[in-house]
C-alpha cells in the first residue's frame, strides 16, 4: 500500500513528537545514574549532566554493602511476586461471575463496586479496621488491603466480555463447571490482559509505601519494603553522608541517586517482557463492555 504524501509527514510529524517525548522522558534517569556514577567535586560544581564526571562507585558500593537495603530489595522482590499473583486471582474470580446475566443481582454488585472507586472510609478508620484485624507488624498487611483494584476488576471484566459466548455455553453443554470454564478457556484466552494488570499491580507494590509507613512500626523494620528507606532518605534534611560516617563533601547527593536507581532499575527491566501483551490488553479490555 503507497501513502501519500500528506500521510508520509503525519507519520514523520508523529515520529518526531514520539522521539521528543522519548528524550524529556530518558534525560532525567541519565541524569539520576550520572549523578549516581560521579565524584563528590562534580556534583558540587554542578558540572553533571546526562553522563558520569569522575567515575566514582563509592555510592554503589555503600548501598550494595548495606545489609539493611539489601535485606529490604530482595524482600520487596518477594512481596511484589506474592501480591502479584494474589491479586490477579482476586481480580479474576470477582470478574468472571460479573459477565453472568443470570446473576442475580448483578446490576446491584456493579454498581456497589464501582462506588469503591470514588468513595473510601479514609486513613483512620483503616488504621482501626487494620488494628482490630490484628494486621499491625504482620506482612499480610502489605498484601490483603491492597490485593484488588477496582479499575483493573472493570478492565478484566470489559475482556472477559469480549470472549465468544459460545464458547462457554459449549463447555456447559459438555458438563464443566464455571471453575473449569474459568481456567481452560478465559484464563488461556485472557493472557494480555491479565499481562498488562500483572505491570500494574507489580509497579503499584513495588513503588508503594504509604501501608508500610501507617500500619508497621520500627519494632518490624525487617517488613519494610525498599520504598519506604527511599521516602525516609529523600525526606530527610540530615546529610546522610554525614550519618554513615563518611566525611566526604557532597556524597550525600550521590548516596540518594544510587538508592534511586537501586530501587527503579529492577521493575524497568520486567517492563519489556510484558511490552508485546500491554497495549493489547489495555485497548481490548478498556472498550469492550
């Protein structure tokens, strides 16, 4: 198929755009890593840009020899696998019910969860329900109240109603249950969307620490994920250098960029394995109803 050329510069002008936006994107991580990769002197001087000036692993290697952020990666690693998973079923079989018609109150569920969305109880009456639970200090607290998200329940629900009905109609003819309905043939046939929920999700508890900051104390410091030593570090007005017993001028700054980039290079390197099902799952699942 030849394009004319009006469409040759629409594609040209998107490419442009597309690239421009790629770059205002990018230059702050290269700044960050620079930051993270040179000597105190730059960064005093402001002379570092998107690339290291007077190479210096000094950073690095305090944060890969502190037991305490090590400790909290590979636990944080651990949380985001479990409430992955946790929360696709979750989402999967509060779904999968929704695209019945025989429901019996259907309508009623639907609009009582997506009520959900707009109004909550708020933080106290959490932190009470939470405490009354006996959640305090206990792991399944970074688990349980966040393990389903309504937004990500509707767009399963568009995708699930998006899969021929004579398909399910044919297992029930042939005597499977919904359960085996649900897992031989919408589980199989629903991989980009439950790809593109599992980025979600994943981002969303490896970048959360507002439920580590209200509902576990220093008394479990062992249950902190990685997050919330970055909001503590990045809050602070302390130098931490300073706090480490280094005496070096400006190693603070740098200390901060590595444990950054400690904490954000892991979920950007899982990104493009799930990159094929995202823009699937997310346009299928957001306009079917």
């Amino acid at each position: 198929m030849i394009k004319s050329a009006k469409t040759r510069r629409g594609d040209w002008v998107f490419v442009i755009i597309c690239v421009f936006v790629g770059i205002i994107c990018l230059v702050p991580m290269l700044n960050l890593a620079a930051r993270s990769l040179s000597s105190s002197d730059a960064l005093i001087k402001h002379e570092v840009t998107v690339y290291p000036k007077g190479l210096n692993l000094t950073a690095y290697e305090y944060v890969f020899g502190n037991a305490k952020y090590v400790r909290s990666f590979f636990w944080t690693i651990f949380l985001t696998f479990i409430c992955t998973i946790v929360s696709l079923i979750m989402t999967a079989i509060c779904a999968y019910p929704l695209i019945f018609p025989k429901l019996r109150g259907r309508g009623v569920i639907n609009v009582l969860i997506t009520i959900t969305m707009f109004f909550n109880a708020g933080t106290i009456p959490n932190y009470l329900l939470m405490k009354s639970l006996g959640l305090l200090n206990n792991p399944l607290v970074l688990i349980i109240p966040s393990c389903l998200s309504v937004y990500n329940m509707i767009i399963m629900r568009s995708f699930f109603y998006g899969i021929p009905e004579s398909l399910r109609e044919s297992a029930e003819i042939d005597g499977a249950s919904y359960f085996r309905i649900l897992i031989k043939i919408y589980v199989p046939l629903s991989k980009p969307v439950f790809a593109t929920l599992a980025l979600f999700y994943a981002v969303g508890r490896w970048n959360g620490y507002s439920d580590a900051l209200m509902y576990i104390n220093n008394k479990r410091e062992d249950l902190y994920p990685l997050q919330y030593y970055l909001y503590n570090i990045l809050k602070s007005q302390s130098d931490l250098s300073a706090q480490e017993g280094f005496s070096t001028p400006g190693l603070n700054d740098t200390i901060k960029s590595a444990i950054v980039m400690f904490s954000t290079v892991p979920i950007l390197i899982v990104y493009p394995f799930l990159q094929k099902y995202f823009i699937h799952g997310v346009t299928l699942g957001a306009v079917k109803e």
